[in-house]
C-alpha cells in the first residue's frame, strides 16, 4: 500500500472517532445531574438498659437529631454557599434565614408508636442543577418490657426460679420512677404491693411435670401515665 493511501485511511478513521465522540457528548442532557449521595445518620433519646448495644428508637415525646453529609466520588462536599431546608412531616421547619449549608436538624417527635416520622433534607439550585432531596423515615415505637427468662425451652425447675423485667423505650430517665408489676397465672406475685423489676418464683414440689405457669410483667412511667408496657411468657414445669 503507497503511503498516501494509508495516510488517507489513518485520517478517515481518526475523524470517523471525533464523530462518534461529538454524537455521543450530544445526546448528554446539559442538565445532567451529577451523581450525589446523602449520607445520613440519626440519633434518639429514650430509655434503655446500660448493657444494650443496639439502635435506640424513638417513642412519642423522644428527641430526635438527624445529620448528613453529601458524597461525590468517595469526598465530602462543602455545602457552607448552599441553601439548605428541613421537613418534618411536610412541614418546613429550617431554611436559609437560619443560614447556609445546615447539615444537622434536632426535634421533639410528636408521631405516635408505629407511625414513622418523615425528614426531608432538600439542597436548592445544586451546581445549578435543581434540588437535591433526600427523605428519611424514622420509626417511632411504643415501649417495650422485656423479661429476662434464662431457662432453655422455657422450662422451670422445682423451687427457686429468677426473672427481671427491662424497659426499652421509654421518655423517662429517671429509674427510680418506673413502677413494675408481676403477676403469676393471672394472680399478682407481689402480696406486699412492693415494686420490683425483679421476681422470685417458687414452685412447689407436688406440681406435676409440664404443669404450665404464665408469668407477666407490666411497667409503668410515673412520670407519664400514657408510656406503660407489658410482656408475658408461657412457661413448664420440668
């Protein structure tokens, strides 16, 4: 092949790429959105035991602080020149007369146990691209006893049986203002009316084998008559 022939080739197939690379940038909208990505955590105050290491979730009354960062290939961007606004349950509840590039948001949840408190986080006129929104649900519970209960199968022995009874979830902090009740068989355990978090059953020993006992707990918010919570267990005699 004469080498003018392939200079002719190399230039028709260097200008055959410029022209599919033209038609390709063509067809991309000049409002295209920059891949972003809300990165959001919160945080709520309420009860529960000092040992427990799991998410703590709102009940009716709970604190609630919620904050996030926005990612752009693996970095945080700096949104200290955006306008930023804050919803709770569609309502707008901080925008740019607060300043600019808020990232955090604190509030009091006025929903009730299973309904979900809804934040939306909105970015306006991002990069000149529209608003950037993010909506997270956050679930608000009812109050929760739990009864510790360490026999396997649910089997009981002869004489001397343990339990305690933990609040979850609960508006108070104040431990010495819960108020515990125990109840065997549907019968209260407690004859002296005091209250405890904690149970002594006794079984005697002429109950038969697989005799079954129910044992509940109730707890109480003194400070809240609304906030109480119950659990109960079916249990054997071995």
């Amino acid at each position: 092949m004469k080498p003018n022939s392939k200079i002719k080739i190399f230039t028709f197939l260097l200008f055959t790429l410029f022209a599919i690379c033209y038609l390709l940038l063509a067809t991309i909208p000049a409002n295209a959105q920059i891949s972003s990505q809300f990165l959001v955590s919160w945080q709520a105050e309420s009860y529960v035991p000092s040992w427990y290491q799991g998410k703590i979730f709102p009940t009716k009354g709970s604190a609630i602080k919620v904050d996030f960062e926005l990612i752009e290939s693996g970095k945080i961007i700096d949104l200290s020149q955006y306008k930023v606004r804050w919803y709770l349950n569609d309502k707008l509840r901080i925008n740019e007369n607060s300043g600019l590039g808020i990232k955090s948001f604190s509030f009091i949840t006025t929903n009730y146990p299973n309904q979900n408190a809804e934040v939306r986080i909105v970015i306006v006129n991002y990069k000149g691209q529209g608003e950037l929104n993010k909506i997270v649900d956050i679930p608000v519970v009812a109050p929760e006893a739990v009864i510790n209960a360490p026999y396997p199968s649910k089997k009981i022995d002869y004489g001397s049986n343990y339990f305690k009874v933990y609040p979850f979830f609960f508006g108070n902090f104040d431990y010495s203002k819960f108020a515990f009740e125990w109840a065997v068989r549907g019968q209260s355990a407690k004859d002296d009316g005091a209250s405890s978090d904690e149970l002594k059953l006794n079984i005697d020993s002429l109950a038969p084998s697989g005799f079954e006992i129910n044992v509940s707990a109730a707890i109480k918010n003194l400070l809240n008559e609304m906030e109480f919570a119950g659990k109960n267990i079916q249990l054997q005699v071995k």
